[in-house]
C-alpha cells in the first residue's frame, strides 16, 4: 500500500509544484476533486475500443461503467480514453493495417499520461494484440476484458456462424442458388447481437488465448457479450486491475515463454485462427520472448482439436460458454500434460490453480482426448524454394479435400498441380471466371502480393474460391497458396502467410501461370518444380525490369509501416518498435 505510484508523479510532485498544478488543474474541470487525485489513490485506465465505428467492440462503452464501479469500489480512480479503432470487417484496405497504428498509440498513451494500471477492452481480432502488445512494451500492470462473442445465429432453424457464412453464402451465390438481396439477408442472420464473431474466428481464438496467455479472468473470454455475466466480470476485472496495481504484477510477469506455449497448444484445441501465429509472435517480439514460428509445430502441431466450433466443426460461442469455456479446455490439456501449469495470470493464482478442476459441461462442444475431433489438430509450418515459411491449417482438412488430393496410395501425404498465380485481389476477382483462364480441378490457386509490404496490413485474401464453372461441378475448394492471411472464420486449409513476401524478394514473384508445384505434407515442402538456374534466370529478368509490383500507397500510415515492417513470419511488427521493452520502470 506504500509504494509510491507513477501517478504521483504528476498529481503530487512538491519539487515541481507549477508542473504539478497544471497536471491537476484540467482533471478537475470536469468534476474530479483534488482528494481523489492527490490522495495516491491508483489511477486506472480503461482503453476504450468501442465505438460506434467499431460495432464488435462497442458494448464495451457499456461495460466501461461496471469496470468503473469495480474500480472505485476498491479504491482507485478510473479515467477512460479511447483507443484508435479497429473494426475488421469495416476499415479499408484491411483492418491489418491498423493493429501497429493502435499500438503505437496506446503505447503513447499508457507512458505519457498519469496511470498506474490499464483495463484493455478487447474483442474484434486486431483490437486484442493491439492492446496486449502495447502493455507488454509499457509493461504496466494490464488486465484484458474481453467483450465476449455475439449470441449465436440461426437460419431456419440451422446454426449460422459470423464470418463463416460468408464462404458458405457465396459459393450459394456463385452456383446460383442465392440473388443478391438472398445474400446479404443470410449473412446477416449470423450477426443476431451485441459482440464479436460467434465461430471461432480470430476475435474467439485472441480473446481465448488472452485468457490462456494469463491476462484475463479465467472463465471470462466466451462469456457472450449480452449475457449478464459479462458485465458482472467487467466489474471484477475493474476491483482486480487495482490490486494488481498495489501487488505490481505486470505483463512481464504473465507472457512467459510458457505462457506463449501454453497459447500455441490452446490455439490447437481451440481450432484457433491462422492470424493467431502472427498476433502471438507479434506480443512475444515486444515481450522480448523468443517464439521462432517453427515452435507452432514443434509445440503445438500434436495436440488434438477439443472445440466442436465452426468453421472446423458446428458448434458457436454460445455453446462454447455453456460447454465451459478456455478453462473446460486447459482442464484436458493439463490432463495430459500439456500445459505449464505454473505459469501465472491475472488473479494472482496460476493457470493450474484456476483450471486444472474445470469440467466440460457440453461434451459434444467441448471434447475429451478420447473423443477428439481431429488428431494433431495444430499448424504445419511448410517451407521449400517459394518461401521460407508459410502455415498450414490442417484441423480443417475436410474429407472431400483429403479424398481429391491427399489419397494416393504411392504418396499420400503428396499432390501436385499447376497454378493459376494472381497478384492481389482485384486481379483474382476479374479472372477467376474468366474462361481463359483454363482453371481446372487439377489447378493449385496463388495469391501474391498480399503480404504487409505489397498490400500495407496484408490482406486476408489467400482462401480463393474456385471458379464457378468449377463449384457448379461439386468442387468448392481447391488448393490455395500466398503470402498473404486468411480470416480466420474460413474453414479452407490454404498454405498461407508465406515469408518472405513476393513485394520483398520471395520467389512467389517468379511463379507463373501452369508452373507446377508440388506439395508435401509429410516433408512440409511446398515446391515449384523448376531447377534453380531457371529461378535465378527468372529472378534476374524480374530485378532488370525494377522488381515486383505493387500498388503504391493511398494514405501515409501505408507508406510509413511499409517502411518498417517485418514479414508475417515475425509477426508484421514494427521493427524499430521491438528495441523498446518493459519502458516505464516505477
Ligand atoms: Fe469483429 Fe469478427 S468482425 S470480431
Ligand atoms: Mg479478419
């Protein structure tokens, strides 16, 4: 109770009165009194990510008021202020984009202003990292609040996920089967309440795996937004924040190294977001832990796939609540001894104390090793003479998939075909039904320059869907690869987040339409099937002609992140950003 907080520094500095007046003189125009200010109380941020702008997060304007009662209650001063908004589906060109963006200024925020502790209002995909990666730069004591999913969605009486139907609804679409007002009615039956995407999306996976990092309540992430326990654990993450405060326990304390594995090993089970690797190993780089993407197999590949979600099974996150949530989820993890249980969250106890007795209440939602869904449910990291890696989702091979490609007796782990390469999104959308494009059931789909220098954010674009020709035979996927991400609510197993990028000198730049590749699941090679003089010949015609192209930026945030930022193998972070760890030491 003694320590003297950071705060103090501008509400009560004797050695400096004219500066300490004219920090106290404008928190005290609205009605704050100088008692609360001066009387070292905690003061308490509460980063704000909703707005009207940012539908996902909004209800947290909602749920900033029980966060501030749980605050006062124990004894600490809360001032609210807004984050930089991310909503995924509304910010164009991508909402990638602005994950560094809503970093860097919280980071700005949380060390230039009067505050001792942080709630982090997290939900829609980007918002999650945002926040967690400016906390661990900062390291101030942090407590993340998720906002919780939507209600579930219903179609005549059939689940209907966020972000999932999309995929669903367009192939209906492009086989006929849906007009366009068809279309937009049955997507938007999936969005039925306040909250983030109900499938296991990105929102669900970062939300889950903030809770299994330690760094928010456990049995908190799945909490639908609308139900009355969220606003019920809003209030306690507000009473917790504060005595994190007086205990000191900060973020360096919590994301350990086996606090990310115990991530990387949740994200299987959970059937987490392929965006998950590149957030995670985002937060690891500013927590200055080590977290090669390599460790996503080696850590996590084995573990097998417990949640019965969509898009990798039928389940939504209401059902995933009701079935037990993260903790239901770590119980069986702990069980088979894959979890460190030592590792320390939020509450002060470890991730052992607070789960290791949780049950599944809904055990076709939520399975048991026994009864898993799929064996070795997490990422292959693929690599060969396209790229130095690039991750594979294979909890969503679905049978028809494995039945087309991966059932050859001679190679069954192997298939090969050519490819159709395109250069972004626009590119895809105006051939893909072209009939000159010669796409067929045989053909391997390549996306290019979707990487965060060749379209600033990189866009979620690699999950192609097949020509419509194609979709009206029966074939809706065929096999996608790119340096770019996919949503995390497509169920398509695409080869994705190559690195390096074509825009910066991968060798996806030299394919071309009818190359062949050949991809091995066994070997985790993914190969053009051309000798390495023809490369280089390619590569030199390709730098003679002024190098791959790439559209130039609209706005100057694009231009100055193209600058700095790294390949999605290293988390698409802001390299100058990483040199700052644990910056504020009071
Ligand atoms: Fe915001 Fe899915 S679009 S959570
Ligand atoms: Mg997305």
């Amino acid at each position: 109770m003694t320590r003297r907080l950071r705060s103090r520094a501008w509400f009560d500095n004797p050695d400096n009165p004219d500066m300490t007046a004219l920090y106290l003189e404008r928190y005290l125009n609205y009605g704050l009194t100088l008692e609360e200010l001066r009387s070292g109380k905690p003061i308490i941020g509460i980063a704000q990510t909703g707005s009207d702008l940012s539908p996902c997060n909004r209800h947290h304007i909602e749920l900033a008021k029980r966060v501030r009662e749980g605050i006062r209650e124990t004894g600490g001063v809360a001032l609210e202020f807004p984050v930089h908004p991310i909503q995924e589906t509304g910010k164009r060109p991508t909402a990638g984009l602005d994950r560094n963006l809503a970093y860097l200024g919280l980071v700005e925020l949380l060390y230039g202003y009067p505050l001792d502790g942080v709630v982090l209002t997290i939900g829609c995909d980007k918002t999650t990292p945002a926040c967690l990666m400016a906390a661990a730069t900062v390291d101030i004591p942090a407590i993340a609040l998720s906002v919780g999913p939507m209600l579930n969605g219903w179609h005549r009486g059939e689940r209907v996920g966020s972000g999932t139907i999309i995929w669903k609804a367009r192939e209906m679409m492009a086989a006929g089967e849906l007009d366009y007002d068809g279309f937009i009615d049955l997507v938007a039956t999936s969005a039925p309440s306040v909250g983030y995407c109900n499938t296991m999306g990105t929102a669900t996976t970062m939300n889950s795996l903030a809770e299994a990092l330690g760094m928010s309540l456990p049995g908190s992430a799945a909490i639908p937004a609308p139900y009355r326990e969220r606003p019920q654990v809003a209030y306690q993450t507000g009473k917790r924040i504060v005595e994190m405060v007086h205990e000191d326990l900060r973020p360096s304390r919590i994301l350990t190294r086996e606090a990310f594995e115990n991530a990387i090993v949740v994200n299987s089970a959970i059937g987490g977001s392929t965006n998950a690797p590149i957030h995670l190993t985002a937060l690891a780089r500013h927590a200055g832990v080590e977290l090669p993407i390599q460790d996503f197999e080696a850590v996590g590949h084995r573990v097998p796939l417990l949640v019965n979600l969509q898009p990798a099974g039928k389940y939504l996150g209401e059902d995933y609540h009701q079935a037990g949530g993260v903790p239901a989820v770590v119980a069986q993890l702990i069980k088979h001894g894959l979890i460190h249980e030592d590792a320390l969250t939020v509450n002060g106890r470890t991730m052992g104390e607070n789960c290791r007795d949780a049950e599944i209440v809904l055990p076709d939602v939520i399975r048991t090793f026994e009864d898993a869904l799929v064996e070795d449910a997490g990422f292959l990291v693929m690599s060969g003479n396209l790229f130095d890696s690039a991750l594979m989702k294979t909890s969503v091979i679905s049978p028809d998939f494995r039945a087309r490609y991966l059932s050859n007796p001679a190679d069954p782990d192997a298939f090969e075909g050519p490819v159709a390469v395109f250069d972004g999104s626009e590119d895809y959308h105006h051939r893909i039904d072209d009939p000159a494009q010669d796409i067929t059931a045989e053909t391997i789909l390549v996306m290019r320059g979707a990487g965060p220098v060749g379209h600033p954010g990189s866009a979620e674009v690699v999950n192609m869907r097949p020509p419509a020709h194609l979709i009206r035979q029966g074939i809706t996927a065929l096999p996608c690869v790119g340096d770019g991400r996919q949503s995390g609510t497509s169920g398509s197993p695409s080869i994705l987040n190559a690195s390096p990028e074509a825009a910066t000198g991968g060798n996806l730049a030299l394919l071309r339409n009818g190359d062949r590749v050949r991809i091995d699941l066994k070997t985790r090679r993914v190969d053009v099937l051309l000798d390495d003089a023809e490369l280089a010949r390619r590569r030199e015609a390709l730098e003679a002609a002024g190098g791959y192209r790439y559209p130039v930026s609209q706005t100057p945030w694009q231009e100055i992140q193209r600058y700095m930022v790294t390949e999605l193998e290293t988390g698409a972070v802001l390299e100058p950003a990483v040199r700052y760890h644990r910056i504020i030491d009071t």
